[in-house]
C-alpha cells in the first residue's frame, strides 16, 4: 500500500469511528487493532521521551512506546471474558456483536485520541516541565483521550439502551464495562510504570517493584496522611 | 464442544430462565456436575495462584500445594453447600407452589450454580491478573469476596426467577423434559395443559390467588436465600484456607474458629489498618 493508500485508509477509519451507529461500518477489527496499536505506540513515544537528552534515557522512549498499547489492550482483553458472560446471562446475547462492537471502536477511539494528542506531552515537555508537572500533563491528556473513547463508545450503545426491552440491562452493562475497565486500568497502569520515567534513574521497562497493588498504595497514602 | 455449547444455551436462556432452557433433557444431572467441577476448579486455580506467587523463590511446596487444594475446595464448597441447603429449597418451593420433582429441583440447583461459578470463572482473569501483581492477603480476601458476591448474586437471581417461572408457569412438565432442544420462543407454542396435572393451572385459579401466591413464594424464596448464603460463607470458612495466609504453613484444613464474618471483617480491618 502507497503512503497515500495507507494515509486514505487511516481518514476512512478515524471517519468511521465517529459515524452514528446506524451507518454501516466499514471499519474491520483488525484495521481497528492496528490503528489503536499504532497511534497508542506514537503517544506512547512522546510520552517516554522526557528529559530524553541523555544517551541511558533514550531507551524509555521505545519502553513507553510498547506499554502505551499494553495498557489499553491487555485491560480490555482481561475484562472481555467477565463482560461477555454476564452480557450472556443478562440475556443480551442476541445483542453480544454490536456490544462487542461498540468496545472496538471506543479502543480505538481512545488510542487514536491518544495519538493525535502526541505532540503535547512534546510542548510540555520541551516548555520546562518538572517530573511533577509531566505526570499531571499526561494524566490530563489521558483523562481526555479516555473521555473520548467513552463517548464513542456511549454513541454507540445508545441504539441497544434505547431498546425498549433490553435497554436497561444494556444500560447496566455499559456502566459494568466503565466500572470494571477502570478498575483492571487503573492497576495496569500502575503495573507498567515508568510511563515517563524518573530523570535521574536511568531507563526501565518496569520498575524494581512492579507487582504491588495500586489499591493497597492510595490506601497507605491516605493513612500516613 | 457440545458441553461448551450447552453452557452457552444455558447463558443465553438464563435471564429467562424458561423451565424448557433449564429443564432440557441434553441438560441432565452429568453435565451440570461436569460443569459444577469443573468452572469451581477454573476459579479454584485462580484463587489458588496467589499463593504460589507469594511463595515462588522459597523452599518447599507450601504455593503448590495450597493451589491444589484452592482448586479441589473450590467446587467442593459449592457441592457442600448444596448438599446442606437442598432439601430445604426442595421444600421450601413446594411450600411455595413450585410443583418439580426431586430430580428436576435438583437441576434447577445445580444451573444454578452453574449460572454462579460462570461468571466466578468469567471474572477469573482479573483475579489472575490482581493475584500476580499483589502481595497483599487481606486485599486478595476483599477481591475475592466481592468477585463472588457479584457471581452469586446472579445465580440467586437466576434461581429466583426460574423458582418464580415455575410457580407461575401454566405448562406441564413431561412434554417439555421429552421435547427436543428447541429455542425459548417455542415455548410460546407450547401445548396447553394436560387434564392430568394435578396442580390447577393459574387461569383455574383466581388472579388475586396467584398474586397472593407468588407473594408467599418471593418471602420463602428471600428466606431460603439467607439461609443458602449463611450456609456458603460458612462453608467457605470451615474449609479454609482457600487462598491461604502468606506467614501460616499450608495445612489442608485450619482450626475451627470464628465465623466467616468475623473473619472477613479482619481482613478489611487489615487492608484500612496501619
């Protein structure tokens, strides 16, 4: 595929992301892995390059450019087995294509919403920014980006919440979807950090200690506060 | 396949929860047994990992051995526990006007549980994934907790509305149980009642008496519930450690002592605490 080729077909889909539900898809679930793979691994880049002006710290920028797309995928596809099960017993089966559907597209929506934020953690970043100033930099910017995907992904269950019968369950499983998607995210996150690293330590994957829980450190900070 | 497809059915049926999604004759005692050991063992092993992980590295088995029996407790406690409160849902819902033999209650049960240790097993991943990134007994025992409590809400719901289904249900048994797999719609098609029954059907009765009815079968449902979750928690407690405390050695079974909520409440004591 020419550049061109591949620049059209990333319009078409970023077009179909926010197209109303109604309106036939052209977007495959491949083409909406790759594009939320992609545009994720670029902020992901711009994320990690923080006080990037060292030889050890260069490394981070690839680190962060891998975990970005980790943390959105691998959340999903944990909370994926949880969601389809109680979609099925809450009798939405019928139903399970456009609800899983309608995740797809706010992924990709949100990794996509993430790549076109990639030049501002470079403007912060490069405007003086302390560590401090980075982290809340780029939790804003993810904030954003995650508002985004949920509401693509509102617009697209607003044809099942509306349906007469089954749209209070719909409803209910957008909310559990939301509830268990943060929760598994927040912990991830937490899992895969430095995002964007310490600039007095060199470049990591993950930290010396990755696998505590985030839930048990917010717990601890409040009682030492 | 063909277990997992029947799973798949009895998902699908199971917010309907329709005496012929639950009671088809491919449906019978085996396979929801099949199904009862073998989700509680998927959600066993996962509850079973947390060990291992605290205990990887050091000399010994305690890990391995505390997964082993995480994953032959778990669908035990289940069985236990079915074996305790089953006659009394057997009766409680003939009290209540739900007119199925032993074996046909006992199917409805065992869905039941099946409906529960699905979703158990469904949530099984974030367990996975909470138990290899934390060290933390007290947060694993809260994590758990709600996991199942949200797991055994659904299946009591399930249980309910097929109880509830039943006891207001204007079809006969046999034709339903000899009927091939057909889908739920077909029900609508179902022959009228037989002559034989002995049980009214509800149109025999006046509407206030089945309201009425219906009534007495909600309270005595919402008191055999109580009773099934006390008996669980308590189980569960008897036949601890089920995910297994870090400092303690592995024994298959600890002292009786305490009760489920006291210990419970320790542990989120602990998780707050200093």
């Amino acid at each position: 595929m020419t550049a061109r080729g591949l620049l059209s077909a990333a319009d078409a889909l970023i077009h179909d992301l926010g197209r109303e539900p109604a309106a036939p898809a052209q977007a495959r679930p491949l083409a909406l892995l790759i594009a939320l793979i992609v545009s994720a691994a670029v902020y992901g880049a711009c994320m990690g390059s923080f006080s990037a002006y060292s030889a050890a710290r260069v490394p981070q920028i690839a680190y962060a450019a891998i975990k970005v797309p980790m943390l959105v995928v691998v959340t999903s596809g944990l909370c994926m087995p949880g969601f389809v099960v109680l979609n099925l017993t809450l009798g939405l089966g019928a139903d399970l294509g456009s609800a899983l559907r309608a995740i797809a597209f706010a992924q990709c929506a949100l990794g996509v919403a993430l790549g076109s934020l990639a030049p501002f953690p470079l403007l912060v970043y490069a405007s003086g920014a302390s560590h401090d100033g980075a982290l809340i930099g780029n939790a804003v910017l993810f904030s954003l980006a995650t508002a985004i995907g949920h509401t693509v992904m509102r617009r697209r269950y607003r044809e099942l919440s509306a349906q007469p019968e089954h749209g209070g369950r719909h409803r209910v499983m957008l909310w559990v979807w939301t509830t268990l998607y943060a929760f598994v995210g927040m912990q991830m996150g937490w899992m895969l950090r430095p995002f964007v690293g310490s600039p007095g330590m060199p470049a990591a994957f993950l930290r010396e200690e990755p696998f505590t829980n985030a839930y048990i450190e917010i717990i601890d900070l409040f009682l030492r506060w | 396949m063909k277990a997992f497809r029947q799973l798949d059915n009895l998902l699908r049926a199971a917010h309907l929860a329709q005496r012929s999604a639950v009671l088809r004759p491919e449906l019978g005692l085996g396979p929801l047994l099949f199904f009862v050991l073998s989700l509680g063992a998927l959600y066993g092993f996962f509850m079973g990992w947390y060990s291992v992980s605290v205990h990887w590295g050091q000399s010994g088995a305690d890990g391995w051995l505390q997964l082993l029996a995480s994953t032959l407790k778990f669908p035990a406690l289940f069985l236990c526990t079915l074996l305790v409160t089953f006659p009394s849902l057997y009766v409680f819902s003939a009290l209540g006007g739900v007119h199925l033999d032993f074996e046909q209650a006992l199917r409805v049960m065992l869905a039941a549980i099946v409906v529960h240790l699905t979703v158990a097993a469904s949530l099984g991943t974030i367990l996975a994934f909470f138990t290899l990134s934390t060290r933390s007994y007290p947060f694993m025992v809260v994590l758990n907790i709600a996991l199942l409590g949200v797991a055994g809400s659904i299946g009591l719901a399930f249980l309910r509305r097929a109880l509830q289904t039943m006891s207001t249900s204007v079809l006969p048994v046999a034709p339903v149980l000899e009927a091939p797999a057909a889908p739920a719609a077909s029900e609508a098609q179902a022959p009228p009642p037989q002559s034989d029954s002995s049980v009214p059907p509800p149109a025999s009765r006046g509407a206030p008496q089945v309201a009425a009815e219906a009534q007495t079968a909600r309270m005595i449902f919402r008191v055999w519930t109580v009773l099934y979750g006390l008996v669980g928690v308590q189980m569960a407690w008897l036949l601890r450690p089920m995910i297994g405390r870090p400092e303690l050695t592995f024994s298959w079974f600890r002292a009786r002592e305490g009760n489920f909520f006291l210990g419970a409440l320790q542990n989120l004591a602990d998780m707050f605490g200093p």
